[in-house]
C-alpha cells in the first residue's frame, strides 16, 4: 500500500515511475540554496513535486514539469556530488536535482530518461 496517495480509490491508475526527496536547487530572487522537495514522476512523462510526502495526493504539485524531449544529465558544475539536472522543452528553466547518493541519482536518471524518450 502507498500511503499519501489516492491509489485506492483508483486501482486501475498506474503507479508512478519514480518517487523519493531530492534537493532542488532554488535561485528566486529571494531564496538561494536546496530545497527538499517530494517529487513523483508519472507514467505520463510529468514530474510532479511537492513540499512534502504527505502532500501526495491531498494537495496540488508545487509545480508539475512535461519531461518529454527535456535535456537530463549529470551536472559537475555546481561542485557538490549527486547532482543533476533537467532542461524542459517547454519555458526557458533548468531544474538542479541533488539525490542523497550515486545509486539514487542513477535511479533517477534512468526513470527521467524514459520519460524524456517515451
């Protein structure tokens, strides 16, 4: 069973690809450093995330991002380990992911990588 989630009141929904915390790099005019951030990628192709795992479900996705065509990568450029990034089609936005290790980086990147090549 998922907890947080609606999967129960639609059984025949398919489960999400990929879900877990990742660190977003925020860069607003206001706030600059890592976010934790709960993100579920759909089968869909659509990256969904929210300030918490318990939001699943209950509440609207801080923002939800169509991966389909988007450039994803490993990125060493920021100096810190586990990062990558995510470059969208669509708007003129790059997205700075950090995963807590190497294995949950490639975790990652390969269910992205799927979503970006349908």
């Amino acid at each position: 069973m998922v907890v947080g989630s609606d999967i129960s009141r639609y059984p025949n929904t398919p489960r999400p690809t990929c879900r877990g915390y990742l660190h977003k790099r925020t860069q607003s005019a206001i706030l600059k450093g890592w976010r934790k951030r709960w993100f579920v990628l759909k089968h869909n192709g659509q990256l969904h995330y929210y300030k918490h795992k318990k939001d699943e479900g209950k509440c609207r996705p801080l923002e939800v991002t169509k991966l389909e065509g988007a450039e994803i990568g490993v990125d060493t450029s920021l100096g810190k380990p586990f990062v990558f990034k995510c470059i969208p089609q669509t708007g003129n936005r790059i997205f700075y992911f950090c995963a807590t290790s190497n294995q949950e980086m490639k975790r990652w990147l390969e269910a992205m990588e799927k979503a970006v090549h349908p």
